[in-house]
C-alpha cells in the first residue's frame, strides 16, 4: 500500500510539475528600478507570484494560451487562473503581470514551453457520462509514442482540491492504458480540468489537457413514465411522460428540455412534456418513442436515448372497456340460463339427494357389533354327561 501511494505521488509530482523553460520580459521606467520582481509561475496550480517594492499599485495578470487571452485584476502580489478560466496550456502558454507606476506601464512574462516528443501525447481524447454518474474516458496512444508509453489520467474540479486519478484503466493488446472508467461523478456548472501524463524509458512523453463542461458530455436517459390515452369520440391520443432522471437537477424544471417524438417513424420536436397525435385509426398499430436534450439549466443539447418502444392500439387504449362488457355479458347469459332452468327444468330430478354413505357402511359395521356383544358374555358352565357302559355276559 505504501507503495502505492509513493508511486501515486511521484507521478503527481511529474504530472503537475513537468518540465518547463521561462522567458522574462521586462518593460522598466529605468534599467535599475521595475516595481514586479521575482516573478514565478506553480504550473499545477496556475499561480503566479511576484515580489514588489513600491505599494498603492493595481496589478493585473493575465494568461495567453490556445488562442485565448484571459486578463483578471488584482490587488496584491498573487494571482490564480480558477479552472473555469483556464486554458489548455499542452501546446505552450504565456503569462504575465502588468503594473501601473508614475503613469508608466511595466509588464514581466513567462512562457510555458512543454518539453516532451512531437507526436507522443494521447490523441482524440474524450469522455461521455451515462446513466446519470458514470463517466467513461478514451483515447488513442500517439502516433509517434513508443510502445513501452503509459498514460495516466487525472481530472480536478478546483485548484484547491487534489486531483483525482483514473480507478479503472482498459489496456489494449500491448498492456497500455487507452480509457478509464469513473464512478459516482458529481455534475458541476463550472469546468473540470482533466490532463492525461505519459512516460516512457525511451524518450519524454508530451503531456495533454483539457477544461470539459461535465454537463456538456452527459448523455441523457429517456424520459420516464411514458403512459397513451386515446379518446373513444375523437380519433386523437394524448402522450405523456416525465422529465429524464439527472443527477444535478432537482425539482420539474420541465421547461429545461425539450423533446422528440417518433411515431410510426414520423419525428416531431416538442417543448411541453405532452403530445396530441392527431392522426391515430382505431384497429391499427402503432409504435413510440421519446427523446430529450437541454433547452438550458446546464443540460447537454444534444439528444438523448430513446426510450423503449411502447406499441398501442384500440385494443390496448381501450382495455377497461372490454373487460367492463365482458363481465357484463357473462352475467347476463348466467342470469338467464338461471331462468331458463328454473322454467323448464325438474330441480329434483337433475338435482337429486346423493346417498349418505354413513349408513351403508353402519349396516356392515353391525355383524362386528353382535360378534363383540357375544364375546363380552360371561361364560357358561357346562353339564357334565354320564357315560354308562353296558357289557354282555355270556
């Protein structure tokens, strides 16, 4: 574990701390005396810091990267690009601070110079987050990466917290890391830094970074509780449903989308969570589905799943109906077999008394009944008979 954790910690360090080259400009009244010294940049944090020997100056500082140019006002000797007013800085960065003195401008910069291979950093990175937290990133090794590379990705939703490194890496068949999996992603209005480090024995490895609005990468689920009511008067059905499930959104807030529907193949874009479809036949088929993207509320626009189809027909829209009369029939037809019985029929004769078969099995029960009583009779005493014995005398 603890080697873990000192591995974790050096690739932080070579994360946020790669290798850079500073240039200074200095704009000075005179060559001995410019009121911004010492300036210094903390690469991870995006902070620059400088020493002044003059008080009552209003600075401001300001960062020039992918084409961008970000300029804030400061009051003291530091000074912090948040993430949502960062920029890329893979492909190099200049910052600087200007101040005012005596109606003189003075300015000292320093330009980020990203050390590393041409061609060695991830290329066409990007990431999706599905079924409301889970975030799933990919990318493609660089084209001109050595095959012992190995990628590492961090993201950061403030500069005040610690960046978090990917859980789960998916490796592809030479064992390096090409996507990574998160779980339990919080959805935030503002950016979500997200770098990905490489390193190899053979050669410096370009790192890539990039500042991704989560909500703009969401994909969003289907709408929920999709129910059809079709009239029995008019041929139209009504189609309802619930707002997608999202994580970052609490409340109705139905006016945040806005909804497709697919009938029969037929798309038609809506804005309440309801539809009239006009052109329903009864005894046809038909099938639905639904869709959403954002309107607004920091909700991706582009769309959605679709839900799962749902068919419906007369039959189906029409189904507590048909119950209704059919319990009513059977009644009717029971009531008057009743009467019809009860009219022509001999209830006794089709209806006669089964036979208790109690009796039947008492009669053979009764010859058991006297061979008892005869057996709980007291003996009797025998008569003793007198033989006589006649003999003939000759």
């Amino acid at each position: 574990m603890a080697a873990t954790q000192a591995f974790t910690s050096m690739i932080w360090c070579v994360i946020f701390f790669p290798t850079w080259h500073a240039v200074f400009v200095y704009t000075e009244l005179t060559p001995s005396f410019s009121p911004i010294a010492n300036l210094t940049l903390n690469l991870g944090k995006l902070e620059l810091t400088w020493d002044s020997s003059v008080t009552g100056i209003d600075y401001s500082c300001y960062m020039n990267a992918s084409l961008r140019y970000i300029e804030k006002k400061v009051s003291d000797q530091t000074c912090i690009f948040e993430i949502h007013q960062g920029k890329p800085i893979h492909k190099g960065a200049l910052f600087g601070v200007k101040g005012v003195y005596n109606h003189t401008l003075y300015t000292e910069e320093i330009r980020f110079t990203p050390q590393g291979m041409n061609g060695t950093s991830v290329e066409n990175f990007s990431c999706v987050i599905y079924n409301i937290s889970f975030m799933n990133c990919t990318w493609n090794v660089g084209r001109d990466a050595p095959e012992d590379t190995q990628y590492f990705l961090f993201l950061q939703y403030t500069r005040e917290e610690d960046a978090l490194p990917c859980p789960h890496y998916m490796r592809d068949a030479l064992g390096r890391h090409i996507a990574c999996s998160f779980q339990n992603v919080t959805i935030v209005s503002k950016n979500v830094y997200f770098l990905v480090n490489g390193s190899s024995k053979e050669s410096e490895i370009q790192f890539y970074d990039k500042y991704i609005k989560l909500h703009e990468i969401e994909e969003l689920p289907p709408p929920l509780n999709i129910t059809v009511n079709c009239s029995e008067d008019r041929t139209q059905c009504i189609v309802q449903w619930e707002r997608p499930q999202l994580s970052h959104l609490k409340g109705h807030k139905n006016d945040c989308f806005n909804y497709q529907i697919e009938i029969q193949n037929k798309k038609t874009d809506v804005r309440a969570p309801y539809y009239i479809f006009e052109s329903y036949h009864r005894g046809k088929k038909y099938t639905l589905q639904i869709r959403a993207k954002g309107n607004a509320c920091l909700i991706s626009e582009e769309w959605g799943e679709w839900s799962e189809p749902i068919e419906f027909d007369d039959a189906v829209l029409e189904y507590p109906i048909i119950l209704l009369l059919i319990a009513l029939g059977v009644t009717l037809v029971a009531l008057f077999l009743f009467f019809l019985c009860k009219r022509f029929c001999n209830f006794k004769k089709m209806f006669s008394p089964v036979p208790q078969p109690k009796k039947w099995f008492d009669e053979f029960q009764e010859p058991d009944k006297n061979i008892k009583e005869l057996m709980a009779l007291p003996p009797t005493k025998c008569e003793t008979e007198e033989i006589t014995t006649v003999e003939e005398i000759s």
